[in-house]
C-alpha cells in the first residue's frame, strides 16, 4: 500500500529515468508474429499490453539492426535499417508509436565500438591500405598481446588482401572502429541523430568503455594470462567519445537518455563515466549479475555503490539478470522462493532497475546442449524464448523457436500467470505498483539498519513517506527488531500482509513494511 496522497510530498523535478523501471527485451526471443522462429518487432507490439499491465516505464531492445548475426546482431552492416528477420523500420516506427500511446518509452541498443566485417564501411577499409576509410578501422603490421573476448583468441586478425593485421576486441567479425578518426565520430553521431530524428528516447551504449584504446598498444600482463582486454580496458579517450555522445544528446528535447555498459567490474572506475554530469546518464552495476545468493554479497555491494556513487551525484542502477549473464534464478541453485525475495530487494533499492524479459516469470536458463548451442560466448541458456501460453509451442507458432524453452515453460508461461494472483508475475506487477506510489521508494535515501548478518535490512524515506524492507537469506527464520510501529504492505510470498509486523521474517522471504499506528 502507498502512502495517503495527502501525505507524500509532491514529485520532485527529477529527470523520468530517476523514477523508471527500465525492461530489457531481447527481440528474437520475445515474441513471434510472422512464425518464422525468430522473435520480430511486430511480435512484441502484439505483447506491448503485458509490458503496459506489468507496469513498466521504458524499454530497452538489443540489437535489431541488419546484420550477418555472428554475434546476435552485435555485429552490424547497416546502423540505419532493421534486420528483415526483426521486420522493417516501418515496423519500428509503429512499435515505437505504440509504445509511446501506452506510456512507454523505448531506447535502442547503440554498438559503438565495432561493426561487422560485412559492413560497407570495413569492405572498403580492408579494400587496399590507401583507402579512404582505411583509418577507419584500426591496422597495424605487428600484433601485440592483446585478447579478443567471447573466447576469440588474439584480437588481432590477418588479412590477406592488404597485408595487414586490423584490431576486434571481439569477434573477428567483428573489426573495431578507430574513434580517433573524426570521420568515424560524425558518422556514429549521425547514426545517433538518424534514430532520434524518429522519436527514440535513448541508447543502451555496448561496451562504452572500449571505444578509446592506449595509443602506444602496449602489451598487458592480463593479456598474456589469457583475459580479454574488454574486461578492463579503461583509457581517458572513452571519456571524450562520451562526452561527445553526451552533448548530442542533451541537444534534444524530451529527456533522451544514455545507459552505459561498462563492464569493468570495479565501482569506483565505473562512477568514472558518469563524468561531471557530462558523460553517461546511468551505468549498468554489474557485481549483482555475478552474486550468488549470499547477504554478504549483497551488503557490501550495495554499500559500495552507495559510497561512491552518491557522492558523485552518479545515480545508481540494479539489475540481476540478462542476455549476458545467466538468470538470477539459476544463478540462486532453481529457487522460486529466493527469486520472489530478490524481486522485492531489485525493486526496493535507491535507483533504476532493469528487469530482464521472463525475470517477471521466474524462468531459469534452458537446459543448451551442443546440438541446440548457438552462441559462439555460451550464453544461450538466458536467451530462450519466453513462453505465452500453456501449450506446447507456448504461444509461439509455424517453425520450432530458434532456442529451447526454459524449464516450466507450461507452468510458468504468461498465461497462466496472469490468471493466478499468487504467481510471480503479479507480484512483479503489485511490487511495481507500490513502488510507483512510493516517493521513498522512487527517490529516497538508504539507510542500512541494524539486522542479524543474515538478514539484508534498509529504510527508505522521502518527506513523510517511509519504507522499510528486509530480505532474509537464510533458510530458516529470523528475528529482526524494527523502531517504530510497521505493518507489512508486501511479502514476497504473499503472506502476512495487511497485518502488523510481528518482527520475525521467514526463511528466504522478503518484506516491505510501511508506517502502522502506534
């Protein structure tokens, strides 16, 4: 339950991010109009009504642009088209209005730092070494040390044509693209323009801090033992490519925002790329996606980016599963009952989450055998196709989905969710309700309580609107001592709520208790 209108201070001018729920959807595995398989643009504005009823405020797509697909569309040959297995861009624009009549807004995936062998931009590049876009493409006549990550081996590729080695922090299909070039710049930032220009409110920027690399290509011990320079690679010239985005941005009405992927795995050197409010809007926190269901984990990942992302007036994001990494729920041993807790912590935390599509549902990976492997980074088991209904194919017609269905996809499909009031899905849906009507919720600090080590404990408070949660890992229950007078508005297994807070939280529950009378 929220807070009495009369009591809640009035919505603070904050930018709309602030107070969003951003949810990632991967198209090919969200929903299929034409039943080739594949999920498409025109799909998920069949399904647009879920999002809306889920209660979401914004939705981030992965890559739908043309492209060869070596890396799931990761690798693009065209910035300016839809790929035609996602549809077209008349199918984006009406996807786009769509959305837009419900309330949602939408950003894109913007892949910067690379493009696709295919594209026209490296055919003429590798074409001959005068060129004039060879520079657009970073080549050199000596390879050094460095990785290529999803398992790709030296970042540096042969061509025999030109008689050179060109650079791809990924796949060889891959070829990065030299920033230093301010050709290169104008073209990016008029892909940017190009999107903008038809309505979208942001980009999810991949790999935001690759596009600057040392200038002297020296050797790294990390290299040598086998890690891919994309898990740390941090250079100053990134924080100029941002900036610029950035400028571009803020250069249109509407609020348009830039969400950054930078997957260094240390807070303190993400803040970096938020800048003096000139870089980055919001960067994706990433410890959450690699924690086990563990409090200590939990606590001192959130007290980490609590000290040294509020002092820089960088504002937080939480996320605990997508299309990278493996579902949280696989990731806490198959557990509905943990996932429904980490529901209630993910949408409590002071800043933005991002829910992945199917979180809602409680899938877990599907079960990927080599004869079903796609991938070429292994990461097909969080990719599966959501399933919609109960039978089998789930909502999905004509051709077999291009993955397996995660387990219980009959149990947990959409459908039948919604029918049941108890399912996970509504709890998502009332856990997004209340936070909508909780300005502590949205906007308010957090504060760390006093709780046993098993017991996650916080307060969340804006003006006279108050919040407290706790999050029990343990497996058996706790005792947990609350000053004041709480009533429990949630639990994340439905039980006990509406009634005052007895003190005690069940084994793997989680509570949100708000002010009861004295």
């Amino acid at each position: 339950m929220a807070s009495p209108a009369s009591a809640t201070p009035p919505e603070p001018a904050l930018p709309w991010w602030q107070g969003a729920v951003i949810y990632q959807v991967y198209p090919r595995s969200f929903a299929d109009a034409n039943g080739d398989g594949v999920g498409d643009l025109p799909g998920l504005h069949d399904r647009l009504d879920h999002l809306q009823r889920l209660g979401v405020d914004a939705l981030w797509l992965s890559p739908i642009y043309r492209s060869p697909m070596a890396d799931a569309g990761y690798d693009i040959s065209d910035y300016r088209d839809v790929d035609p297995v996602f549809g077209s861009l008349a199918d984006f624009d009406r996807l786009l209005e769509a959305a837009h009549a419900r309330g949602l807004r939408v950003l894109l995936d913007f892949v910067p730092n690379h493009t696709s062998d295919q594209h026209p931009w490296f055919v003429e590049s590798r074409s001959s070494r005068d060129n004039p876009k060879r520079d657009w493409y970073i080549w050199r006549d000596e390879p050094n040390d460095w990785r290529a990550a999803l398992n790709a081996g030296s970042a540096w590729t042969w061509d025999e044509h030109s008689q050179q080695y060109y650079l791809h922090l990924f796949l060889p299909q891959q070829p990065d693209l030299n920033w230093r070039n301010p050709e290169v710049v104008q073209a990016m930032h008029d892909v940017l323009r190009f999107w903008l220009d038809r309505g979208v409110d942001g980009f999810r920027i991949d790999v935001a801090h690759c596009t600057g690399k040392d200038p002297t290509f020296a050797g790294h011990p990390r290299c040598l033992a086998g890690e891919p320079l994309a898990d740390f690679n941090d250079q100053p010239y990134s924080h100029e490519v941002l900036r610029g985005l950035r400028r571009l941005v803020d250069g249109y009405p509407g609020q348009r925002v830039l969400v950054g992927e930078v997957n260094i795995r240390s807070t303190a050197s993400v803040v970096q790329y938020y800048g003096a409010s000139d870089e980055l809007h919001m960067s994706f926190n990433f410890p959450p996606l690699d924690a086990p269901w563990d409090p200590i984990v939990f606590r001192t990942c959130i007290a980490e980016v609590e000290q040294l992302l509020l002092p820089a007036q960088a504002w937080p994001t939480w996320v605990l599963s997508n299309h990278d990494n493996e579902r949280h729920r696989t990731r806490y041993g198959g557990s509905l009952q943990r996932s429904r807790a980490a529901a209630v912590m993910l949408l409590t935390l002071r800043g933005t989450p991002f829910l992945y599509q199917g979180e809602e549902l409680g899938l877990e990976d599907a079960v990927i055998t080599p004869d079903t492997r796609v991938d070429p980074g292994g990461r097909d088991g969080s990719r599966a196709p959501l399933p919609w209904q109960p039978e089998f194919p789930h909502g999905w017609r004509g051709k077999p989905p291009w993955l397996p269905f995660p387990p219980e996809a009959s149990a947990l499909c959409a459908q039948r969710q919604w029918d049941d009031p108890d399912s996970m899905l509504h709890l998502y849906r009332r856990l997004l309700a209340m936070r909508r009507g909780s300005a502590a919720l949205r906007w308010g600090g957090w504060h760390q309580l006093d709780a046993p080590p098993t017991v996650l404990a916080y307060r969340r408070e804006h003006g006279v609107d108050a919040r407290v949660v706790l999050v029990n890992f343990a497996d058996h229950l706790q005792k947990v001592a609350v000053d004041g007078a709480w009533r429990t508005a949630l639990s994340s297994d439905g039980v006990g709520e509406g009634v005052t807070f007895d003190g005690c939280v069940g084994a793997e529950r989680a509570l949100v208790l708000e002010p009861g009378k004295e």
